[in-house]
C-alpha cells in the first residue's frame, strides 16, 4: 500500500492524462516541499513516479499560484467552483487538452482581475461542449427546422424546439433572444473576445439560472460551490 497517514490523494488535471489522482506523500508533515503544490487550483509541473496503484509526486514546480485570486473570497470561489466542476464531470485519465487550455485561461484572467460572468459562462459552456452537450441552437432538435427564434429549449434534448415540436413535447424553457444571442456568441468565440463582451445584469443572471438547470440535468450533479457563492453573495448584499 502507498498511501500513509501524512500523505495525501489529490485529484489533478493535466494537460496530457486529463484528471487522474496521485499520491503526494509526506505532505502533512510540516516543512513539506510538495505541501504547496498540492493546494487547490495550482498550476503545477509534476513528475510522477509509476506506485502499485496511483503515481507518486516524486517532484515538482510551482507555474502559478494565482495568488491575486485568493485574496479576495468570491474569486476563490469561482476557482474553487471550476475545480469542482471538473472534479464531478471528468472521468478519470480522458484526456481533454482543449478544456485544459479553457480552465488555464480562465484562472489567468481571474488572477488578472478580468474575469467577467460570461467568461464562467464560456468555462460552463466548454466542459458541456467537451462531454458531448453543447446546446443545439441552430434548428430544432425535434424536426430539424430553422424556425427557432421563439427560444423554446428541451433541456432533455440539448437544443432549440421549433413552435410545433415546442407545442407537441411540452416542458421547454423559453430562452430570450438576447440570451441565444450571448449563448451563440459564447459557442462561436475566444475567451478573449468573450471576456470583451458586456451584457446587463438581467441577462446575465438568467443566462446563469439556464446553465446551471443544463449543466445539472445532464451531469447529474449539484454544485455544491454554486450554492454556496449564491448564498454569500445574497447575504453580503443583504448585511453590506
Ligand atoms: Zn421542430
């Protein structure tokens, strides 16, 4: 067995083997060197020795800390709720270089003070596209017709219904057009182009409330980290 009282499993994304969980040993211990690379969302250079199970951290760097992000709580937040995102979604060892690049991009803007809400949107939108969900908002998914602007989507369908499938299924969501249009421009654009994009708090907030039902539905999870930045932001608002 690897694994002892002072070491510890940590779940890591990687670039190249996608999520996969290693063993840091001894890093409870203090004055530990690996301690600081095993602390939640750091990007890290690890080298990996082969153990009976799991690798081991034989050595490793520190790329970025992302210190700015963790001195403020709702940035550290969100990072936190990214790292759970990926943590609940991923399977082990799949690897998803293209997501990875997303969720480097997305803390880099968040240490840089640049992290707009349609920039998580476009995180959220990212991992759906990476697990097979993107939404279909180009026809209907029932019919195939083009005749979609009423926004009426089937969570269970992935897409947009056009009136007369909407009619026959029932259960939609209807999306607002300046919600398919950000949902559109957040599927077709960099993260350099979104992060540019401003759109009015109304929007913003429903576009959230439409991603977390989608995300929800097809991963079969409930963010824990969501709730909680909701709760906060409700209550500081509330007592500031
Ligand atoms: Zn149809």
């Amino acid at each position: 067995m690897d694994y002892q009282e002072a070491d510890k499993l940590v779940t890591v994304f990687s670039a190249v083997k996608g999520k996969i969980q290693v063993i840091a040993k001894g890093v409870k211990k203090p004055g530990s060197s690996l301690r600081p690379l095993v602390q939640p969302f750091c990007h890290v250079q690890l080298y990996l020795a082969r153990g009976h199970s799991l690798d081991i951290v034989a050595q490793g760097k520190m790329i970025n800390f992302y210190g700015n992000v963790r001195q403020e709580l709702f940035s550290t937040m969100q990072a936190i709720y990214i790292m759970e995102l990926l943590d609940k979604t991923l399977m082990d060892g799949a690897p998803l270089p293209n997501l990875f690049n997303s969720t480097h991009q997305v803390l880099l803007a968040m240490d840089e003070g640049c992290l707009t809400p349609l920039l998580l949107r476009y995180f959220e939108l990212r991992l759906l596209a990476e697990l097979g969900y993107t939404p279909v908002l180009e026809r209907c998914v029932g019919c195939g017709s083009t005749g979609v602007g009423e926004g009426f989507f089937k969570l269970a369908e992935g897409g947009l219904l056009c009136r007369e499938c909407a009619r026959q299924e029932g259960g939609v969501i209807v999306i607002k057009p300046d919600n398919l249009a950000l949902l559109r421009l957040l599927l077709n654009s960099s993260p350099q182009v979104v992060q540019k994009v401003r759109s009015n708090p109304h929007s913003l907030e429903q576009l959230e409330q439409f991603l977390e039902k989608y995300l929800e539905y097809h991963l079969e999870r409930r963010f824990v980290m969501k709730n909680t930045i909701r709760f906060l932001k409700k209550n500081l608002i509330v007592n500031g």
